[in-house]
C-alpha cells in the first residue's frame, strides 16, 4: 500500500508558533502582515478538511479551487494597484501641478515630472490587463461613499 499524505498536517494550526517548528506553515507565514498570513491560513485550512472527504473524490476540486482561489486574488491584486495605487499618484500629480499654477511658476522640468507620474500611472493601469471602462468602473465604485457604487 503506498503512502498516504495528510494535507491538514500541512496547515500549521497555530500561526504563533516558533518558525520552524512547522516548516509548511512557514511558507504562509508573513512576519510584516499578519492578515494576509490569516487570509491565506484560512483558505489553506478550509481547503484541507475536503481532501480525504468521500474517500479523496474531493482532491481534484481542491486543487482547482486552491487554482481559482489564487487567480482570483492575483486579479484583485491587479485592479487594486491599477486603480487605488494609480489613483494616488495620479492625484499627487493634480495637486502638485495646481499649487504650481496657483504659484504661477510654471517651469519645463516640473511639468516634465509631472507628466512621467502620469504616464507611469497610465501605463500601470494599461498592463493590469482592464480595459479604461473597467478601470473607470473600478475607480467609482472604489471611490464611492458605501453602498453608492
């Protein structure tokens, strides 16, 4: 009879505990964010307990949901940066070219600057892999006062 895995003995039970004392747990385990490390544990501990359900019928619809559960989140992780870290940007460049017309001392090399955040921030939001509706959409409802997206 081949070996069997555990994949709960896989899920530390414990994020508290010394790094080391389980190394599977360690690779979750972030020092300088505990809620990702919490998110992630979770998922991780919710998947495991379908792994030996109806004699391992369920693995394969683990594995899929650990594929879809990270491709979701890597695409979350896409259009927050595209729209609430370029939205940062895009207005620190606002405000700064305000205060600069507001001052009437325009010169080449702010506007220069001015207009490289800008692009950066475009071509962010272009290679997070939305279309401008979608970020647009994004930016609203991301912005809106709760409940008014």
């Amino acid at each position: 009879m081949g070996k069997q895995i555990n994949i709960p003995n896989l899920v530390p039970e414990h994020l508290e505990a010394e790094p080391g004392e389980h190394p599977w747990g360690d690779l979750i385990y972030d020092d300088g964010c505990l809620v990702s490390t919490y998110a992630a544990h979770a998922a991780l501990a919710d998947l495991s307990r379908c792994w030996n359900d109806d004699f391992g019928q369920d693995r394969q619809f683990v594995l899929s949901t650990l594929d879809h559960t990270i491709t979701h989140l890597t695409r979350w992780r896409m259009a927050f940066a595209a729209v609430v870290l370029t939205e940062d940007l895009i207005d620190t460049a606002t405000e700064r070219l305000a205060t600069i017309m507001a001052e009437r001392r325009l010169n080449a090399n702010d506007l220069t600057s001015i207009s490289h955040v800008l692009d950066s921030a475009s071509r962010a939001r272009g290679q997070s892999g939305f279309s401008e509706a979608e970020v647009h959409a994004l930016v609203t409802a991301a912005f809106a006062a709760k409940g008014k997206a």
